[in-house]
C-alpha cells in the first residue's frame, strides 16, 4: 500500500491545527467584533435554552431570513465551548476532508502534485484570507469548501450512502447549498462524459437522460428551498430578502454606479479565481490539452448559477450598506461557493485526466508551478480585499494584546473587571455591552440596538463618552430597576439580580467605582 500521502496529510493537519490556534488568538485578542458571528452563535443554541428554533437577538427570527439548519449540528458544540465551538466545527470539518482527499491522491496522483494541491489551493493565501473572515472570524457557509470536498469524494466512490449525506450536508448550510451541490454534481457527471467520450463534445450529455435528472433533483431541492424560506416569511417582518433583492436590482441595472462597481466586483472575484484556473489549465497542458474547450466550458457554465445567486444575494445591501463592497461578490460567505466549486473541479479534472497523461513531468516543475501561483495570490488578495491580512497587520496581531485600533476603549483594570464578570454571571445570560466586548461575552446572549431581544437584559457595558447613544436604549433593552455604576472608562448597569456579582468583583478590582444613577 502506498504511503507516499502521509506527508502531505501529517503538514495539512498540523497547518490547519496552526490556524485554529490563530483564530482562537484572533478571537481573544478581540479582532471578530462584528454582529455576524454572534448572531450564528446564539441561533445554533436557541432550541437549547428554551428559544424558537434558530432565533437571536440581532435580527430576531433568522430562519425567516436563511435556511441555515446545518447550525443545528454544531448547537452542542457551540453551547459547551461558544466561539470555539464554530472554529472547532470548521477544522474538524477541514481535517477530515483533507485527509481523505490527500489520501486519495496520493494512491493516484504524484507526491508533487498533492504538495502542489495542497499548497495553492487548501492552505493559500486565498484560503487563509476567506477562513480568516476579517473583523467577523466565522460564517456557516465556510463550511462549504470541506463539505464540497467530501462531497467530490463520495461521487467518486460511487456510494450513495455517502452522496445523499455529503449532498444533505450542503444543502442544510443555507438555501444556496443545493446550487453548489447541482453544480458540483453536473459537472461531475459532464466530466465522465468526455472521459467515455473522448472524441465528442460535451454537448452529446444533453442527450442522457440522467442529467436531466440529476439537473432536475438539486434544481427542485434549490426552488423547494426557497418556498420553504417564502412560506416562513408569510405575513411576516421582514419581508422576504428576495423581494428586497429583486426590487433592489429592477431599480438599480441601469444605474452607471451600479454597474461599474459590479463589473469591477467581478473582475476582483475573477483574480481571486485565477490561481485556481491556472492549476486547472496547468494540468490540461499536462495532457495536451485534452477537450480543453469542453472542458472549460463546464468550468463557466457551472459557476454562472452561484454567480447570478451571489449577485442576487448581494443586491439587498445596495443603497442601505455604505460598505456594500465589502459585503458583495468578494465577501467570504459569498466568494467560497465560487471557491469551492473551483477547487472541487480543478480536483475532478486531475483526477479524470491523469490516466491519459503519458509522459511524467520533471519532479520540479509543480513545486515551481506551486511557488509562482502562491506567490501570485499575495497580490491579488491584497487588491480585491484590502480589509485582509497583511504581513504588516500579522505582525501587529502576533505582537499586540488586542487589537491596537480598540487599543483606547481596553484599559487592563476595567478588561479585567468585565472579564470576571462574564465569567461570574449565569450562564446564557442576556446583556448589552459595547462592540469591542461582545467577544468577552460569546457564551452569553448579547443584544444589539435592533431591539429584537428575547429577553431584556440584566448587565450592561457602555462607554462613558456612549458616541453610540446607546444608553438611550437601556429603558427598553434592560429589565427595571437596574443601578449604574462608572469606571474609568466604562459605565457597568446592572439588575438587583446581578448586582451581588458586580460588587463582589469592584470589592476586589477597583474599590473606587460609584454608583452614579438608579432606575426606578
């Protein structure tokens, strides 16, 4: 038995082990400040503490906006170890499906070329930059690049146990999860096609009557999906984001803004993509450029739905969002269904091609393809994405407590005051506390401005100068007759309930704080 996949498999684990490190350190250091990650951590968890299914305290019903019941896997996790929990979730997820896949390649493929896989397309800068999710840390459709992967995996071996769970597994992610699937499997099939069929063009699979099948099934799953997320919309706030979606689009495409910014989205998505195309045609060379022309054909016809469903997606922020750039085409949770994809069938393709390769390539040549196209992706994530992580700014992360922009609202006395606190209080409380602080909080239920709570709160955390006019809020987000007492930096607002917590800390910490107002 071969054992050339070990290496590749033992540096892989050991890399993604690395960067779960990296972000429980990102996290501590308090990088992942935004809404989004909390809000899948307390969905996932709500059916635990007594909540409706998959609800949290941003936007209230979040199954009215997603179909995101994958969530409900990782509830147990995220419960027990909160942010972690999600991290967890993404590099079990990713050890899994690189094992098996080095694995597989290594009984097929040359040691080089999983060196070379490895390196460019599952542990390069592009995947580092998507992974690291800047200034949010996690979304549940990361999870998409291992479950595509796995899901690759089970077609080739034909089990159907295996499809149909890998195939559910993407489809429970979110309502988009059936368009990857669809793809990936279409093109799975067309892939086989030409190897059957090496004289021919793609086009005669048209004449088979299992991909119309296959094209039917995952295209009824996708619209079943959608009526599912319309019938739980029904007479329900927010109107569905579809209809917020398509109106936003009728009104916009003939606006000049509109379409340059989008066609400059599209060119920054295309250079994200390029590295893995260029191993895509690096290995067609390598077969001299067998069926190219069918063969890349597949590649832009498969990747048109998820790029129109992104582009779909995208709209509802256009005119409401002033960083819509930032949450369109290019961002993470969007761009990894383009990514995976063309990952996966970069991967179809060596795998279905390498048997008519006939001559072996020189043992340097991928190890000099896979430094150009490393060193190729620097560039280009620094361009299409200047919120990612530079050398500069890995430097000041490794070197730096926290994150030194939140630097003047993270006094050490007051930190360590709030973090006693968080972790004192009962579990799963609900608080209201400042951005920067909220990762302090993962394991409890943070309330945002929007007012969409469960439950109000009996904690909360404020900064004296409140830029945020967030104190203005209190009489409808925390329960009554809560006290305020001023810090340094910092006004801490507590219920009778919590109040003994409070004390027994500032007894301790900072003898000098003072109640400054009451409720009634």
């Amino acid at each position: 038995m071969s054992t050339k996949w070990i290496g590749p498999v033992a540096i892989s684990s050991l890399a993604l082990l690395l960067f779960f490190a990296f972000k429980a350190f990102s996290f501590q250091a308090l990088y992942y400040t935004y809404n989004d990650l909390y809000i899948f951590l307390q969905n996932s968890c709500s059916w635990m503490d007594g909540r409706p299914l998959l609800y949290e305290n941003v936007w209230g019903y979040d199954d009215r906006i997603h179909n995101n019941y994958a969530m409900l896997l990782w509830g147990p996790l995220i419960y027990t170890f909160g942010a972690y929990g999600a991290f967890a979730a993404q590099t079990g997820l990713a050890l899994l499906s690189y094992v098996l896949l080095l694995r597989s390649m290594g009984r097929t493929l040359a040691r080089s070329d999983s060196w070379l896989v490895l390196s460019v397309l599952l542990l390069g800068p592009v995947w580092i930059w998507f992974n690291d999710h800047p200034g949010i840390g996690w979304h549940p459709e990361l999870t998409y690049f291992p479950l595509s992967i796995l899901f690759l995996l089970a077609l080739q071996a034909q089990r159907i146990g295996w499809i149909i769970l890998a195939g559910a597994m993407l489809v429970l992610v979110k309502e988009d999860g059936a368009l990857l699937a669809g793809s990936i499997h279409l093109a799975f099939l067309s892939l086989n096609y030409l190897i059957a069929n090496p004289k021919r063009a793609v086009f005669g699979i048209l004449a088979q009557q299992r991909f119309w099948y296959t094209l039917g099934g995952w295209a009824g799953l996708f619209v079943i999906g959608m009526l599912f997320l319309s019938w739980k919309n029904h007479a329900a706030e927010p109107e569905p984001r579809l209809q917020q979606a398509l109106t936003a689009l009728s009104m916009s495409l003939h606006e000049a803004a509109f379409i340059k910014t989008h066609l400059l989205l599209l060119v920054k998505t295309v250079l994200l993509l390029l590295p893995s195309v260029c191993l895509l045609l690096y290995g067609l060379g390598r077969v001299a450029w067998q069926q190219t022309g069918s063969v890349m054909l597949i590649y832009c016809l498969a990747q048109l739905p998820l790029l129109v469903s992104n582009t779909v997606q995208s709209a509802t922020y256009w005119g409401t969002n002033p960083y819509y750039d930032s949450v369109s085409l290019t961002w993470p949770p969007r761009f990894v269904l383009l990514y995976a994809f063309s990952v996966v069938y970069v991967l179809a393709v060596w795998f279905a091609f390498k048997q008519t390769e006939t001559q072996p390539v020189p043992r340097w040549q991928p190890l000099v393809v896979g430094l150009l196209l490393v060193l190729l992706q620097l560039p280009i994530v620094a361009y299409a994405r200047p919120d990612s992580l530079q050398l500069s700014g890995l430097r000041k992360r490794l070197t730096n407590r926290f994150d030194p922009e939140k630097a003047s609202l993270l006094p050490r006395p007051e930190l360590a005051v709030i973090q006693q606190l968080a972790n004192q209080i009962p579990g799963r409380s609900s608080v209201f506390v400042f951005d920067f602080l909220i990762p302090i909080f993962h394991k409890h239920y943070n309330i945002w401005p929007t007012e969409k709570q469960w439950e109000n709160a009996d904690l909360a955390i404020i900064p004296n100068n409140d830029f945020q006019h967030l104190s203005e809020r209190l009489p409808r987000i925390m329960k009554p007759h809560y006290k305020a007492v001023r810090l340094g930096t910092y006004t801490i607002y507590v219920t009778p309930a919590y109040q003994p917590y409070l004390t027994a800390i500032l007894g301790n910490k900072l003898g000098g704080a003072r109640v400054v107002a009451s409720t009634k």
